[in-house]
C-alpha cells in the first residue's frame, strides 16, 4: 500500500469519531426531552447538565477532525 493511500485511509478512519460525538449529542438532548416531558419540574438541572454533556461530546468531535487534518496535512 501506498503511503499517500494509507494517509487517506487514516484520515477516513479518524473521522469516525465525529460521527460518535453526533449520535452522542443526539442522545443526550433526546434523552433530556424524554426527562422534561415527565417530569418539567427539573428542567433547569437536566438543560445544565445536557449542555454540559453537549460540550463533551462535541469535543470529541473536534478533536477527531483536528486529529484527522493534522493526518492530512502534515504527515
């Protein structure tokens, strides 16, 4: 295999973890609106706690595109 393949490949195979961080954001608020529904009375705690998990996620996300440009264009 080429080196300039494998690069791709590797890039390709990072950005797997941008996908994790949108199913994870898509669980957490679905999962936050199943909690406000039944109980509304929580809402304030459960958004806060959401966003803070929101941001988690999202910087997984961010870090596997960083990851996966920094295999791009600097290897």
């Amino acid at each position: 295999m080429e080196a300039e393949a494998a690069k791709y490949i590797g890039a390709g195979l990072a950005c797997l973890g941008m996908a994790g961080a949108g199913i994870g954001v898509g669980t957490i608020f679905g999962a936050m609106l199943n909690g406000v529904a039944r109980n509304p009375s929580v809402e304030a705690k459960l958004r806060t706690n959401a966003f803070i998990g929101a941001a988690l996620a999202e910087a997984l996300g961010i870090f596997a595109f960083t990851l996966a440009m920094i295999i791009l264009f600097v290897f």
